[in-house]
C-alpha cells in the first residue's frame, strides 16, 4: 500500500485511451483499477451487475458507500476512471481528499472527437484484433466539436482549481505517454507500488491510425471550423478584478409587493427605492433593507412569485456619477482615504470642495479623466486601492450575484421607466408610478464634460461591460 495514498482516480474522457491506461495499470500487482465505477449508466463496465458487493441500485442510492469500499481494498491501491459527465456526488470528495491521487489523462481534443465520430458510426469501441477492424469515417460537425471542446476544458479548469486551491499535484499523462513503458513505471512508482513491467500490454489496439484529416469525410470543412476556434483566447477581455460575493446587505424589497431590488453600487439606486416605496404608496421607510443570507431566504419562502430585478447605468454615465458623490465630494459618504492617494500617487489634484475659486469645467474634465485613468489602472489590479463596488464592472457585480440568486430581469437605466411597469404587473400590481429620472450630477453635468477623448477612456476601462452588455458610445 502507498504511503501517501489510499485509493486513485483517473481523470479522462471517452477516446483519450483510459481503457488502454486501465488494461496497464492492472497489471502491475497492488494496482487496482475498476473501471468507470460512477458511469451513471453502468456499474464500471457494460453488463456488469455488481461491483465489490455492491448493486448498481446501492451505488445509485449512496454513491460514497463504493467510493469508501474502493479506498478500503485490502492489499491493493484501488481506483477507477472518471469522465466530466459520471455521478457529480463523488467528484468534490475525491478532489478535496490529499489521500485520493489524482492522474489526469489528456489527448488532442480534435484526435478524440474524431475518434468518438467514428466509434458511433462503427459501434466498435474496442479492439483487440486487428482483422475485425471496422472502417469508418466521421463527419466534423463544427458547432458540435466546438461543444466538445467547451465541455473538455470547463472541466480541465475545474479540476486545475481544485489542486491549485487545496495544495496538490497530480500527475498528468498525455495520450503519447501510454506506449512508453518508463511513464507506466513511474506512474506506478508514484502510487506506491515499486515493481516495474518489463512490457506493456498491448492486447487493446489503436483503431484509427490514419492522419486525422483522412478520417474525416468533409476535411476541407473540418478546416474552416477549426479556423473559427480561438485556441489561445486571443480576442478575450482581459479580466483581473477580485470576484465579488453577494452583496445581499444591500438588496432592498418593496414594503408588501414581491419585489427585490439588488442593486448594482453607483447605479441609478435613490430613483429605485423610491419607485418601489411609490409601488406600495409607502415612504422609504418602510422598505425592507439590510438582509442576511438567512433574512433574505426567509423573505423569498415568504414571497412565493417573487422577482428579483437589477438594474444596469452606462459604464460612461455610472463613473461620472461616482467621480460626483465619491471622490469630488469632500462630505459625507465620499471617500476621503482614496481621495488623499488619489492626489498623493496618481496625480489628482483635487479641490476641497467642488465649489472652490476656479474650480471650472475645463478642470472637472481633466480630473475626471485622471480618474478614469486610475480606473484602467484600478481595474487591471495595477493600483494599491480597493476595486470598490462603486466602480467594480458590473459584469462581476452580476456574477457575485449568482452566487446567491441571480435577477430574473437585468434592465437598463434607460429603458427601466419602460420595463418597471410590466415587472410589477407580473406581481400583480398595476398603476405603477413612474420612475422619476435620476438628478445630474454636480457640479457639472456629464453632457457639458462628455467627448470623444471620455468615451475613448471609460471605454479603456470598462472594456468587458461594454462587450457583455453591448453598451453603445453614451452619446
């Protein structure tokens, strides 16, 4: 038995050649391995019935019952093949355990695809004589291996994550690797079980051995599609903010309507509240406000229909705003210890007060675009200060979100006179007040500041909202 492990798992796909590495790794003794024992569509292999005592029903019903029969093999390190689409209850134990070794077998997507292809069309997904090979081609599917793809590599990230996070390694094995008896060996050995093969077993054979692009029937398509996939990510947005929880001590309910109001910070959120008071003919006062995760549950038991709305401001629009009230404004609710680094490290030369002698347009828009400079910066983790919420991109405001629940209905500043209407008649409310528009900000409005040179700048900063969200230039 290992020293460092008491059972394994190998993490692979369909036609990345697990069955190959299965077939060699049993031959080693004190290995174990049983197959795709959490396939939820047979019990390890096809037409097998049980599997160390146990029923495909048993396992069904309490997956961790094999799991800890597995891990308690006397005499052997045991273990079995994992593919992204088996039983989802064995996954995070395995990943969180240091005692579970983890082997990650990988292999070209497209030769898997491919290979896939052909084995449907062919019904032949093993062989072990070379004279009752089947021929077949496949057909590439560009949306389809695209598909493929995008499923292979959640899943890579997600176990890539996992290790980073809880501190282990694993030992990674390509698809050339399996024919080199030395990367066997020293799998072996890295398990715990010091008694090298002098050969492989080569009872399973290779079924297509031909160049890809002469197992694919329509290759000049295949070409194309492949054409299209941007295999090293070069057209992303780069994101490098912290992730963002729930921010749910913010989130705001109306009085008795069953409606939530999760707030995007610097967004049009005074013209809200007062919209939701309004819908109930109630003051401010009365809505419910300041929630827990526990609060808040206990409040949508309680509202059964409820929705949940936000609502989005333009990047252009929402940093001004903020420029305004926070970093401008000297009085209460500014930010006085960003205002002084503001001034001290980027330049910033801030007046005390917006109303200060010789504090005029030309000045507000060049210090606002100094801000909208250190936003870039702020953004891209290059700063010393805190993305605060108030200016964070609201892409990650929304995703921090659905780590709670997400809004049933995401609307933009201005279309929400138009939609606040039909949210609240799908509550059963109707009458709705109108949404009173958000007062300009101060002391300049952003219609007197607004340029090219500004669009060219919050644009610069604000590079994913405006392509998740499709915002057009402000003016």
């Amino acid at each position: 038995m290992s020293d460092r492990f008491d059972y394994f798992v190998v993490f692979a796909e369909m036609r990345t050649g697990s069955n190959f590495m299965e077939t060699n790794l049993n031959a080693f003794p004190g290995i174990t391995c049983h197959g795709e024992a959490f396939n939820p569509h047979f019990l390890g292999y096809p037409e097998r019935t049980e599997l160390l005592g146990l029923s495909q029903e048993a396992r069904d019903a309490d997956p961790m019952r094999l799991l800890a029969a597995i891990r308690a093999e006397p005499g052997v390190i045991g273990g079995f093949r994992y593919f992204h689409d088996h039983d989802p209850r064995v996954l995070e134990p395995c990943l969180s355990d240091p005692r579970c070794a983890k082997i990650v077998l990988t292999r070209n997507p497209l030769d898997s695809y491919v290979s896939w292809k052909i084995a449907r069309e062919t019904g032949q997904w093993k062989l072990t004589n070379v004279t009752k090979r089947r021929e077949g081609q496949a057909r590439f599917d560009a949306a389809e291996f695209e598909d493929f793809v995008t499923e292979l590599q959640d899943f890579q990230v997600r176990l890539m994550r996992s290790l980073q996070t809880t501190g282990q390694t694993a030992f990674y094995v390509a698809y050339e690797d399996l024919q080199s008896v030395e990367v066997m060996n020293g799998l072996a050995l890295w398990l715990g079980v010091d008694a090298p093969l002098a050969e492989l077993d080569r009872t399973l054979k290779r079924q297509n051995p031909a160049p890809v692009t002469e197992k694919v029937e329509n290759p000049e398509e295949m070409a194309r599609g492949l054409a299209r996939l941007d295999r090293f990510n070069l057209t992303r947005t780069p994101n490098f903010e912290p992730r963002r929880g729930p921010a749910v001590p913010g989130y705001v309910a109306a009085p008795s309507a069953p409606l939530l109001y999760m707030p995007v910070r610097g967004g049009p959120e005074a013209g809200i509240r007062h919209w939701l008071a309004a819908l109930d003919d109630a003051d401010e006062d009365a809505l419910h406000a300041d929630f827990t995760q526990k609060s808040l549950r206990d409040w949508m038991r309680d509202k059964v229909g409820h929705r949940r709305f936000t609502v989005l401001r333009h990047p252009l629009a929402r940093a001004h705003a903020v420029f305004c009230e926070k970093i401008l404004s000297s009085g209460p609710g500014s930010f006085g210890q960003i205002r002084r680094v503001l001034h001290r490290a980027h330049g910033l030369q801030l007046p005390e007060t917006p109303e200060a002698p010789g504090y005029d347009l030309a000045a507000h828009r060049a210090l606002f675009h100094g801000f909208l400079r250190f936003l870039k910066a702020n953004l891209a983790g290059l700063t010393n200060i805190r993305v605060d919420a108030h200016w964070c991109s609201q892409a990650q405001a929304i995703q921090g979100m659905g780590e709670f629940a997400l809004p049933d209905m995401v609307l933009r500043e201005d279309e929400a006179a138009l939609w606040l209407p039909v949210l609240a008649s799908q509550v059963g409310r109707t009458g709705a007040p109108d949404l009173a528009p958000a007062a300009p900000d101060a002391p300049f409005a952003l219609e007197d500041v607004y340029d090219e040179e500004t669009e060219a700048l919050v644009r610069d900063a604000y590079q994913r909202d405006y392509l998740v969200f499709g915002f057009d230039d402000w003016r």
